[in-house]
C-alpha cells in the first residue's frame, strides 16, 4: 500500500475552502417582505415555512456507520469517543469523507490536538486519517500542499482539529485523492478506532 501526498502551490485556495468543518450558514439579505398567508387561502404562512424546513431536528438515520474508540492523549487517559460516518462521496478529481465526532455520555470533553494528528499536532488539523481503496490497493490520506514552497507548514484539506466534543457532536471532514473508477467501498481507519470496513462509496 502506498500513501499519496500531492505538494502542489495551486492547492491553497481549494484549503481554504476545505478545511472548514461544516457548510457555512446562509446569509439572510434585503428585499421585499413575504406576504401573509392564512390557511383558508391553502397556503403556508411564514412561520409554517419555516418551521417546517428550518426546523428539522438531526437524525442519525441516514449514518452510514458508527464506531466507539479512543482519542490518543499525551497527559492522561485517552477519551472515549463515537464517529458517526455521514457521507463518503468520489469523483474523478477527489474523494470527501463526512463523519460526527461525539462523546459517549453526552457530556462535552475536551481533549489535547494529538488524536488525529500526533506527528504534528501544532498544525492543528485531523490528517491522520485515512480511507484503504482495494481495488488500487492504496491507502490514501488527505490532500497536503503549500501555497509558499519556502514555508515549513504544510496545509491540509481537512477540519481544523477539534479541542472538544460533546454528545450533539460536530461534523467534520476531508478531501483525498480519487478513488480507482471501479471501487464501490472502502475501509476507513481513524486512529484510536477500529477499521470500518466495506463503507459505501458515493458517486458523483
């Protein structure tokens, strides 16, 4: 098996597009007011609207996988945890993997930036992750690359690593390279957790 790494100068403004750990919110903008409608008229009245689409409370139904581990810790015991994988997607210019991180009691938890990073945690980010294609027969891990060759950090396409967690759990994510054509699952490995595999791949 063989790990890709891609040091390319154009990658930076795909990094910064994809480190984030979730989509952004949308920004509410000007222009004229809805009018008001009852439900004799058979229609939705604003807060109706929006209760129905803003309103829909998180479900795990659609997960595609669960897993329980640990994260590593250098000061202490390592702190039990739960990812939930939500989506892992491919085309021909990269594969994306979704998953939540949660605690098992459903308190919140903080803990050191070594669990998906310890060679280095300063850079704060999750690139220890890790997707096993077998077709190819290669193990991938995250897209890396510097916008300045000169600089030592090299960026990641992945969330910024974690300091806390807690039972609602945030999403996080990373952008590796593409899948062979022909592969229909993967293993994933996250460090601390035991290896899922035959995980569904997304198309397009």
């Amino acid at each position: 098996m063989r790990t890709r790494v891609v040091p390319i100068a154009a990658l930076a403004v795909v990094l910064l597009a994809g480190c984030t750990g979730g989509d952004p919110s949308p920004t509410p903008t000007g222009g004229a007011s809805v009018p008001e409608e009852t439900p004799e008229s058979g229609g939705w009245t604003p807060a109706e609207l929006s209760r129905v689409t803003l309103d829909v409370p998180e479900s795990d139904d659609a997960a595609l996988a669960e897993v329980e581990g640990a994260l590593y810790q250098v000061v202490g015991d390592d702190v039990p945890a739960r990812i939930i994988v939500t989506d892992v997607s491919a085309n021909e210019n990269g594969t994306t993997l979704k998953f939540k991180l949660r605690s098992l009691d459903g308190g919140d938890e903080r803990f050191e930036a070594y669990a998906f990073n310890r060679r280095s945690p300063g850079l704060l980010d999750i690139r220890d992750l890790a997707i096993v294609d077998p077709t190819a027969q290669t193990r991938l891990q995250p897209f890396l690359g510097t916008s300045d060759p000169a600089r030592p950090d090299v960026l990641c396409t992945c969330s910024q690593h974690p300091m806390n967690m807690s039972g609602v759990g945030g999403e996080l994510s990373a952008t590796f390279p593409p899948l062979d054509p022909a592969t229909d699952v993967v293993t994933l490995e996250f460090p601390g957790f035991p290896a899922l595999e035959s995980m569904p791949v997304r198309r397009g």
